[in-house]
C-alpha cells in the first residue's frame, strides 16, 4: 500500500488532514468516544454490549488504562496521554471471526503508511496471530474478545505512538513520526473502510504483510508445549501453518510465536 494519495481522506479536517483532536471529525460511520481513564477499553465495550449502548463500529479510546490488558489476562502497559489504547466494537460479525482481528492490524499498518507517506514494508508488518511489528519488535498488540451474550465481538489494540517499553517498538522512534494517539486512529480507520470495501483484496493483503510467514518459528502452545519448524502460510480461517522438519504440517489455532534464525546449513 503506498502513501496519503491512495487512502481516501474522508472525514478529515477543513484543510484535508485529520487535526489530532479527539473531537473528529471522524470517517463516517463510526462512533468515536474518549475518556481521560478507564480500566480497560475491552471491559467497557464488553459491557456497554450487553445493554445496547453503543453502536456497531462504537469506538472507545482512553488516554490512561488502569487495568489493560493482552491475551490470556497479561498486562498491556502505556503511561498516560503517550499511545493509542482504543476498542472498536464490531455487532455485526463474520463467519469467520478473525477476519476482525486481521483487518484492524492490517488497518493499522496501512494507516501508518499513510501518516508516514511511503511504504513502510517489509519491515512494519502482521505477526502471528494479533502483533504488529517493526522488524521482529512489538508495536501494537490486538485482543479480540467475544461477548458471549449478544455474540459482538470487541476488537481492541495498544499502539505504541510516543513510548514504547523496553525491547518494544513505537511509532515515534522507529518509524520516526511524532503523531497524536487520535491523528493514528484516524488513518487506522480511514484504512478500516478502504478494506472492508475491497473484501477480495483483503485476505491476499493480511498474507502479504504477515511477517511470520516463511520464517523459522517456535510456537508456544497452550499447557506448555512448543512446536519449532517452518511457517508456512495461514490459512482461510486464520489458523497458522507450520511444517516441523520431519516434513508434517500442523495447524495452529492458538500459540504465541518467536520468530527464529534461517536454520544454518551445515559445510560439505
Ligand atoms: C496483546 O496481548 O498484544 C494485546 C494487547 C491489547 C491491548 C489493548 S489496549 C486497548 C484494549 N484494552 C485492553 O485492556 N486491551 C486492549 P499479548 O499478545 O498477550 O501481549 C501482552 C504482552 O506484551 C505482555 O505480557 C508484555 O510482555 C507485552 N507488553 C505489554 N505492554 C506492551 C507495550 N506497550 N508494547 C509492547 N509490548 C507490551
């Protein structure tokens, strides 16, 4: 995806750029609400789910998360003001849900090329299942969470815009664009539309920037187990597939992945 002249710039400000503002204007269709502080943007979604209170495409940023979180009940850390901590709550759900999950990381990273101008492949990128990455760092995580009452499904992302922690990456230090956590969300769901209209599009789009794919991988299992081999593709409902080097493919709903070296051939 290349620069600002490809993505629509619908909903943006008087003089055709988003001002950073979290007042908007925002693309239609979604709607856009802010708070100084909450636990989490997930939980609240969660619950504003059940009792009808938001919309589909209703969005929930916070400046400051007491209680954020990433998978399996791990923490997700961003001092206040810095990054971008929004939920999206989607009612209208495909078959396949990770296809939520996969368009707002793919959203992300074509919003950034967006704000930045240029390409930024291969090194921003998807990592398997929910990361996207600059290099093999961490820039932004996605949880998506199912409402079991009503079956919406909360799709929520930290994005790393002005700090980042140790071992991790943000936009201003390594994509060197200081940006307002609003200005991101608003390229994120400028590039949200786009792809949803190019339903077709999309799929072939989230595997060309799926880092994990072709690399060498150890996938941590759930009940501790792991898995090393070849990623070799992710197939129609998400899942990963990865070759072991005894030739057998397996394929993965869950896992946390850690890329590896090339396997170095042995001389002679
Ligand atoms: C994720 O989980 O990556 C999903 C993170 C989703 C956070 C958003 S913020 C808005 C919404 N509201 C919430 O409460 N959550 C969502 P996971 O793959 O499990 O990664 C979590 C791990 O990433 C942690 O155990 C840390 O090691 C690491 N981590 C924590 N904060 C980080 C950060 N700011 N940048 C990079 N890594 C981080």
């Amino acid at each position: 995806m290349a620069g600002s002249d490809v993505i629509p710039r619908d909903g943006s400000g008087p003089d055709g750029e988003p001002d950073g503002r979290w007042s908007g204007p925002w693309p239609d269709g979604w709607s856009v609400d802010h708070v100084a502080e909450t636990t989490s943007t997930n939980d609240d979604l969660l619950h504003a789910a059940r009792r009808d209170e938001v919309p589909d495409r209703g969005v929930l940023a916070a400046d400051h998360q007491t209680a954020g979180r990433g998978r399996l009940d791990r923490r997700w850390d961003a001092p206040a003001g810095r990054n971008l901590l929004v939920s999206i709550l989607f009612r209208e759900v495909p078959e396949v849900a990770s296809v939520l999950t996969q368009t707002v990381g793919l959203a992300l990273v074509h919003g950034l090329e967006s704000l930045a101008g240029r390409p930024l492949g291969p090194r921003l990128g998807l990592k398997w299942p929910n990361d996207v990455v600059i290099g093999d760092r961490k820039l932004a995580g996605v949880l998506a969470q199912r409402c079991t009452t009503t079956g919406a499904v909360v799709v929520g992302t930290g994005v790393n815009v002005g700090w980042a922690p140790p071992g991790a990456a943000s936009v201003l230090d390594d994509l060197d664009l200081d940006v307002a956590p609003a200005e991101v969300l608003h390229h994120l769901l400028v590039a949200h539309d786009a792809l949803v209209a190019d339903a077709v599009g999309r799929g072939a789009a989230v595997i060309a920037r799926m880092t994990t794919i072709g690399r060498r991988v150890r996938v941590l299992l759930p009940a501790e187990r792991e898995l090393v081999g070849t990623a070799r593709g992710v197939d129609d409902v998400g899942r990963l597939v990865v070759e072991t080097d005894d030739g057998r493919s397996h394929v993965l709903d869950v896992g946390d992945v850690v890329h590896l070296r090339p396997l170095e051939r042995r001389p002679g």
